[in-house]
C-alpha cells in the first residue's frame, strides 16, 4: 500500500471526524437554547412584600423516607426583603434569612365562618323551624 495514499485516507478521515464534532456542538447549543427559552417561559414571577404569609421548602425533610410527608414548613411572616431576592423570615421571635425560590405565597382566610348543626330525628320526620 502506498503510504501517501495512507497518509490522504488518514486526513480526510480526520476532518470528517472534525465535521461530525461541529455539527455534535452546534446540536447542543440549539438544545440548550431551546430548553433556556422554554424554561424562561415557564418561571412565574413571584414578588413579596413584607407582611405577607408564606411557606418555606424545606430541603432536608426529603432525606428521610417519608412520601407523606409535607415538604413546605411555616406559615412564616416575611419581616424583611432585600433586593436581591432573599427575605427575612419571622418564625416565633427567630429571624433567618432564606432565598425566594425557596417560598411561596400561603393563602388563608382569617374569618371562620359558622358552623350549622341541624339535628335529625328519626321519629320525627319534620325539620324543626
């Protein structure tokens, strides 16, 4: 075998080997772009203000093996907010600072409303007035 004819072979297998590399690249940057789009797309906006009641994620009750069990603690009171995205949680006199991907909002009624208790009676069948 000639080893010029070799040395060609050798080269253009090479580049080839170069060409499949860029269009692996370039297929992982549209990737990449394409899942930063949808990902943007999908992030709500969450804005706090101080006063307002929220739950806190808490990450180390999902080491334990518990499917049951809730993974947002609180409500906690936010006290205080920074700029730039981190609040100051008020949990009975404790104070700590926590991420706000960390939160979300708890919404609850703080009127309850009354409860109406009609009793049955089985002899008689007439509601009383």
């Amino acid at each position: 075998m000639d080893l010029s004819l070799a040395g060609d072979k050798r080269f253009l297998k090479l580049n080839e080997l170069e060409e499949i590399r860029d269009d692996a690249y370039e297929s992982s940057r549209l990737y990449k772009e394409k899942t930063r789009k949808w990902h943007d797309q999908h992030i709500r906006n969450k804005s706090f203000k101080v006063g307002d009641k929220v739950f806190l994620f808490n990450l180390r009750l999902c080491l334990f093996s518990g499917k049951l069990k809730s993974k947002w603690s609180g409500p906690f009171v936010i006290s205080k907010t920074t700029p730039y995205g981190s609040f100051k949680l008020d949990a009975d006199g404790n104070k700590f600072m926590v991420n706000g991907h960390r939160l979300k909002h708890y919404f609850c009624k703080e009127e309850v409303g009354l409860i109406e208790c009609i009793m049955l009676d089985p002899l008689n069948p007439k509601p009383p007035p």
